[in-house]
C-alpha cells in the first residue's frame, strides 16, 4: 500500500489559504477539478494524513514543494482513523474533547509530591475509560499528532512518569499474582518466586523511586467478580502508596459511584477505598467543547445540522459522536434523506444518558 504524507505543522495556516489564493471558490471546486474527494482535500489542508500521489500533486497544484512542507511519512495502514469513535474507548488524544476542568486537578494532583490518589465518578459510556487513556497518553504525546493548540504540557517533567493502565475486565488482571506480575513487569522490576503479596511489597518498596500512577478502570468488576482481590490485597496496595513508596505512588479509578459506597456495597471494608481526595465527576461536555468536537469532522456539517445534533445528543461524548458519525457517512456517501432517523435508532441504547 502506497505510504502516506501529512503537512507540517507550520505549514498548515499557508496551505489552508492557497485554494483561493490559486483562484478555486471552495475546498470542493479544488477535488472537482483533481478528481479527489473532498476529504482527502481537508485532510491535506488540515494537517491529516494523505494518499503519497495526492500529497505530492495537491503541492504541485497549490504551488508548493512536497518534500519542504511534508511533516513525516508515516507508516503504512489498512485503513484511515475514524474521526468519530463510538465503540470503544478513545486511546489517540487528538479524539478527546473536553474535561479541562477535571484534567486540571488530577493533573495537580500528580505534578507535586507527594502524589496523590483520585477517583473518576461517571454513569456507564459517560467517558471514564478515555479520561485514563488520556491521563496516561497526553503528556507524553507529539505535538504533530495533537490537535492546533491541544494542551499537553501538563506535568513538568512527563518522561519521568511511569502510567500503568489496569483494565479489571482483563481475566489476566483478576487474579491476585497476575496483576501483581503485571505491574511488576509494567514497572520493568524483577518478578519474585513465588510473587506474593510479601514479595511484591518488597520489591516495589526497594525499587519505586520515579512518579508512578496506576489507572484502575473497572474496579467495580474487581471488587464483584474476583475473590482474590481482598480487603488484604487492597490494604496492600494502600500501606505501598501511602508509607513505603516515599510519596511516588498514586491510584486514579474509574467507577460509577463513589469508592467508599463501591466496596461497601460489595462486602470491602479496606481503607483502601478511603484514600481518593478527589472525585472528579463526569458529564456532558460544555457547548464550547462539543462544537469542538463537531467542528472536528472532515467535511463541515451545515449550521442547522449542528444545532440539531447539540440539541439532541445534549452535548453528551458517545451521543454527540453517534449523530456526527451518521452525519459524516451520509455526505461521505452524497446520501441527505434520513440520517437524523437512523442516528436517533442508534443513540437509543444510550438514552439512560440523558436522565437526568
């Protein structure tokens, strides 16, 4: 497959003005006349990644030399990102929108020492699971694979934090020494014989001496489903954090009520559950943000299609994302007839959303 070119950063702001400049009324005169969609057109002005041939001729075309305005090749793939995700968790940080709120704070939380431990509150698909992937990717991602003025300068010293993602769901991580072993070599630390709890204190005891912050996504499926997972290990993990790591130690969960509540309602009674300072909370986006992430499609939506889509989806992440998506496959397709219908038949899964 041929490979791809995306423009460089610095050059995007005088590509995004050659079309008129060159005398071409609108983006989509430009991929009339070349022979090329007009997502392929945005893509090259935007910064997005293009077809080799198509990044090499919309330069000649628009006056400029490919090689000088090209940022990377980049490597070969089977097919384009999606720019609206809706089942599965967002991973890419230039695909989250909003929470700038709440990243302020758990960020604070992380960037002093000691760090200290949050919990992120939020009802089913409200987002939880990409805010960790979000903590975990931003600070350390490209500023080339960021969206145009994305922050990402949040810690001071980012290439010091070691991020350790544990999804509870993963059968791997519900037993006691799998997600002790999973940490340990996270952590590149030599794994014990047999690798118990004692053991596991011990090496992590004498070996943690840089930040290190472990996401727990689905706790509630920890504290429901595994046996293993006990008050003991809980109280393990609590005296590692909060006496033997010297303050470079932090917990961030994800759950949809609060931890104390959670393990009181499964039978825990770990002070484990006790040390999250912070809740951060979850909801809709603010206008603001949601226009952001509307705004984020290939092809621009007409205005009267965007306030229906505010409208509906209530600002809501995954709807806003369902109804873009449908929007964004009808102009891809040239179809206008019932994307409203079929983008409501899809957002009904999700209508618990919207209670308030």
């Amino acid at each position: 497959m041929a490979r791809s070119l995306r423009v460089a950063p610095e050059y995007i702001e005088k590509v995004k003005s050659a079309p008129q400049r060159h005398g071409y009324p609108s983006q989509q005169s430009l991929a009339t006349e070349m022979v090329l969609s007009l997502s392929t057109v945005k893509n090259f002005l935007t910064g997005k990644p293009v077809d080799y041939l198509n990044f090499v001729e919309l330069s000649r075309k628009l006056g400029f030399n490919s090689q000088e305005i090209a940022y990377k090749e980049l490597e070969p793939t089977n097919a384009e990102a999606s720019p609206f995700i809706t089942g599965a968790p967002i991973t890419q940080p230039r695909y989250f929108f909003g929470g700038e709120k709440e990243l302020k704070r758990l960020f604070n939380l992380l960037k002093h020492h000691p760090l200290q431990n949050s919990a992120i509150i939020g009802k089913k698909r409200s987002g939880k699971t990409s805010l960790l992937h979000y903590l975990k990717n931003i600070t350390t991602t490209p500023a080339e694979q960021l969206r145009p003025c994305q922050k990402s300068d949040w810690l001071p010293h980012p290439e010091n934090y070691c991020w350790i993602f544990v999804d509870l769901q993963d059968a791997r991580m519900q037993s006691r020494e799998g997600l002790l072993k999973y940490i340990l070599e996270s952590l590149k630390m030599q794994v014990p014989t047999p690798c118990d709890l004692d053991n596991f204190m011990n090496v992590v005891s004498d070996n943690l001496h840089s930040p290190t912050v472990i996401l727990l996504d689905e706790i509630s499926v920890g504290l429901e489903r595994c046996p293993e997972l006990d008050d003991g290990f809980w109280e393990c993990l609590r005296s590692l954090a909060t006496n033997h790591t010297g303050g470079n130690l932090a917990f961030v969960l994800a759950t949809p009520e609060s931890p104390m509540e959670m393990a009181r309602n499964t039978g825990h009674s770990s002070p484990f559950f006790n040390i999250f300072g912070y809740t951060a909370y979850l909801g809709a986006l603010t206008e603001k943000d949601a226009r952001e992430l509307i705004a984020s499609s290939p092809i621009p939506f007409a205005d009267e299609d965007v306030e229906w889509i505010l409208t509906q989806s209530c600002c809501w992440p995954l709807l806003l994302q369902i109804l873009c998506r449908e929007r964004l496959f009808n102009l891809e397709e040239g179809e206008d007839d019932n994307w409203r219908e079929e983008g409501l038949l899809q957002m009904k899964p999700f209508a618990d959303l919207l209670d308030s």
